[in-house]
C-alpha cells in the first residue's frame, strides 16, 4: 500500500499536477489489508462507516499513507486527519523549499515559496489540530480549538476575502485571520461557561475571492464553499450542536449554504456582511436562528445591498426588514474589529457559542435578542 505514498518525489509544481490529485489517484486503486478503500467523494456516513472498521494501527496506515485525501476527508475520525495533515505539511514543506531554492522560477514564485515554508512550518507544530489542509493552488486549511470529540457545542469561523493557506494566521493584525478569531471566541467561550465542552474550528476550507473584484460581487466561489460547509458540519463527531461566525464574503457562503445545512446547524451570526443571497432570513429557508450584527464604522455599510444579474449579495442583514437577530458590536470599529477582546460583537459571540443567550446585547444596546431560547432547547435539536 505505502509503495504509492513519495508524493512529494513525483510531484513537479510545472507540471500542473496537483500533489492531492497524485495522491487521489493513488488512493483510487488502493487497499488496506485485502480490503479497497471508499472512493474520496462518497458520503459521510460511508466514509465514517468504514474507517470505524478498522483498528488504530490501520488508520495510522492510512494516515500516514494517504495524507493528503485522509486529512482531507470528511467523516475520517478527527484524530486521524490531525495525524495526516501533520503528515501533509511536512511533505508540503519540502516540496516548497526546494521550490524557494529553485532558479528556474521566477523570484515571485520563489519568494512564495519561502513564505510556505514559514506557514507549514508554523501549522505542523504537533500540538495543533489540523483538520484540513491542502496546498492545491492558494490552499486550503481549518484547525481546531478544543476537543471536537468531546465538544457539546462547536463554533465555526467562516472567514471572508483574501483568506488563504499563508493568510490564515498572522503576526499582525492577528484578529483579521481566521486562527486570530478562532483563538479569540475560543478563550471568550471558555471565559463565558468555564465548564462548558465547547470547540472552535478556524475553517478556510474554500477558495475565497482575492481582493474586492468580480469573485468578491458574485456568488460563484460561494456556491462551492457552501457545499464544503455542509459537508463539514455533516461530518463533525458527536451530536454537538454547531453555530456559524459569518465574517464579509464568509456570510455569503452561510447564506448560500443555509438550505441544506444539517438540524444540528442551531445559529447562524453574520458580521460585516455584504448580503447572504438572500430578501429575508426567512428566504434562507433554514432551521438555524440568523443573527447580524455590524459596527457603524464598518465600510461595509457602503456597498450596494443589491443583487442585479448575479452582481450583488441582496439584502442588507442588519436591516429590520430583513428579520434577523440584530446584535450589539460596540467597540468593533471597523470592519475587522468583530472578534477583538472587550467588544460587545466578541462577548456577543461567546454567548452564542455557550449557549447562554438570555444576555445577548441587542444592537439598541437593550437585552431581548436571546429571549425565549434555552440552552436545553439548543441541546434537544443537536
């Protein structure tokens, strides 16, 4: 089985092969002790089914083996796909510092390249979670915060433009990075209910649009991050219930994904959104409780809340008219200000995620956005 894992030794990046594709193609024809292996697009309760057939030493193999679809895929134990992405970044890592070294490439390439190796570098500490990860084109990647297996209540960042594998965390300006997020509402949760079993997952696992151009206006990219959003929150161990953190062109890809979202799906919270896609929270035709919230500073406020010929995300969320739960954001400041410490937007957040939403702030200031929900009710539709 494992005479198909050198990946990075076939793989040549002018090529146009895609090491996860080299990998796919291998995993296609593969078995594991007599037996094939499901096909890499087949259905969660498949996948979940079959590694819950095999022993530890098994999936190990496998991880190890096939790191690049196994960490990949969704109903793979969640321990298994942070032993495979450990597995795939450190052979992503070589493959880009040859690659910084090489001068047949263009000084651009080679000084993305470097800047790689900085990001795996940082994601391959072995104490982190990696749920996702995968360097075709600008990458994909999610980590987790917390113990997802044992998580009663999970929380999802679903980050906006110019998210990427090298963008998803930062030095500076932390905050505006989706790990930056994820560590904020993660230690605001645990401030918030320090008993409570929750898990965070900083989730950049679709292409986001670069920059604000025609992705950015349009909901092409969000049609294929919604349908990977679903298969997430499909996938996630346990009965836990699960609350989305829309932030920009993320609430895009919440509203397009709405619909089919599982029950589990309890709370949808958008910030700085552009529009969900959507006339009215009831339009969404989800389950799930929709809250928006927006800081007067936030230049979002100034795009057209339209849509004309697919140009355009519809409806302002934070209008009454369009029904949500409107919450609080004072402090944020801007547009990247929602997940910053001693915000109403951040404690907001917590509360949601916990599932103490009788102190939910209302953007009025006032309380009354929570009421009428208990935790125990959340607990029931998880």
């Amino acid at each position: 089985m494992l005479v198909t894992t050198g990946w990075t030794a076939v793989h040549r990046p002018e090529s146009g092969i895609s090491p996860r594709a080299v990998a796919l193609s291998a995993w296609a024809v593969a078995r594991i002790d007599g037996r094939p292996l499901p096909p890499a697009d087949a259905p969660v309760r498949t996948v979940a089914r079959f590694f819950g057939s095999l022993d530890g030493a098994q999936r190990a193999r496998l991880a190890d083996g096939y790191p690049l679809v196994v960490g990949n895929l969704d109903g793979v134990p969640a321990t298994t796909r942070y032993r495979a992405n450990l597995r795939g970044l450190e052979q992503a890592r070589r493959v880009e510092e040859a690659r910084s070294r090489d001068v047949g490439v263009t000084p651009t390439d080679r000084a993305e390249a470097t800047r790689r190796v900085h990001r795996y570098e940082s994601l391959a500490d072995p104490d982190r979670q990696i749920l996702t990860f995968d360097p075709t084109g600008d990458g994909l990647v999610a980590e987790v915060f917390g113990d997802l297996d044992q998580a009663r209540r999970v929380s999802v960042i679903v980050p906006g433009v110019d998210t990427d594998v090298v963008t998803f965390e930062r030095s500076r300006r932390r905050l505006t990075s989706p790990v930056g997020m994820a560590q904020s509402l993660y230690e605001a949760e645990r401030a918030a209910a320090p008993d409570g079993r929750t898990a965070v997952i900083a989730w950049a696992g679709y292409t986001a649009p670069i920059g604000v151009g025609v992705d950015a206006a349009t909901g092409r990219l969000a049609v294929d991050g919604a349908a990977r959003l679903e298969s997430l929150a499909t996938a996630l161990p346990g009965n836990a219930s699960v609350a989305l953190f829309c932030h920009s062109y993320g609430s895009v890809v919440c509203g397009v994904a709405a619909h089919h979202l599982p029950a589990r799906v309890t709370d949808v919270v958008v910030a700085g959104s552009p529009g969900m896609r959507a006339s009215s929270a009831a339009d969404l035709h989800t389950r799930a409780r929709v809250w928006a919230t927006r800081d007067p500073g936030d230049w979002i406020a100034d795009v057209p809340h339209l849509e004309v010929g697919g140009v355009g995300h519809g409806a302002d969320p934070v209008s009454r008219a369009f029904g949500a739960r409107r919450l609080s954001s004072a402090g944020a400041g801007s547009h990247n200000g929602y997940f910053e410490p001693g915000t109403a937007s951040l404690d907001n957040f917590a509360k949601i995620g916990t599932g103490t939403f009788a102190s939910v702030v209302c953007a009025n200031g006032a309380d009354g956005c929570g009421s009428g929900i208990s935790p125990q009710t959340v607990t029931d539709e998880g």
